[in-house]
C-alpha cells in the first residue's frame, strides 16, 4: 500500500457497485473492491493521497457514521458493517 507507506500482503474479501445521487445534481456510480492487509508498521502519511488518518475501532466507527453521517463518504457508509466480518 503506497498511499501509508505500508507493507502487507493484501487478500480481496469483495467488490461492489454502487450508485447513489448526491447534492447539486452529481452522482455516483462505481464497482468498488475491497481488501484488507494486517501490519505491525507504523503508516506514513502520503500528503498527495489524503490529508490526515486516524485509527478507531469498529464500535466507534460505527458509533460515529451513527451520530454524523455526513462526515463519511458513501461507499464507507455502505462496507463497514460488511468488513466487519473479515477483521
């Protein structure tokens, strides 16, 4: 994973479509696929990539897309509960 500066081995667990309508008349619509990797590595921010990271359990992930939904992007909101069952 180039965007943290981690190296795992990554195992695809599922993939995805998806198409939602979102505010000012844009719209989603993608086939998304999902992996997930287990590392001791302390991940190294990748400014280009994203702006800032933090790590949180799954009940206070879910606790929080609960109390804030718009704080989370859509296709987020629709694998937590999915992933859940792979950690």
């Amino acid at each position: 994973m180039e965007e943290m500066r981690l190296k795992c081995a990554l195992r695809k667990v599922f993939s995805f479509v998806y198409k939602e309508k979102l505010e000012n008349g844009l719209s989603e619509h993608e086939l998304d696929h999902v992996f997930i990797g287990v590392t001791n590595d302390a991940p190294m921010l990748n400014t280009e990539e994203a702006m800032e990271w933090r790590s949180i359990t799954f009940a206070s992930l879910e606790q929080e897309i609960h109390n804030n939904p718009s704080q989370y992007t859509i296709w987020l909101k629709k694998i937590y509960k999915r992933v859940n069952k792979y950690i």
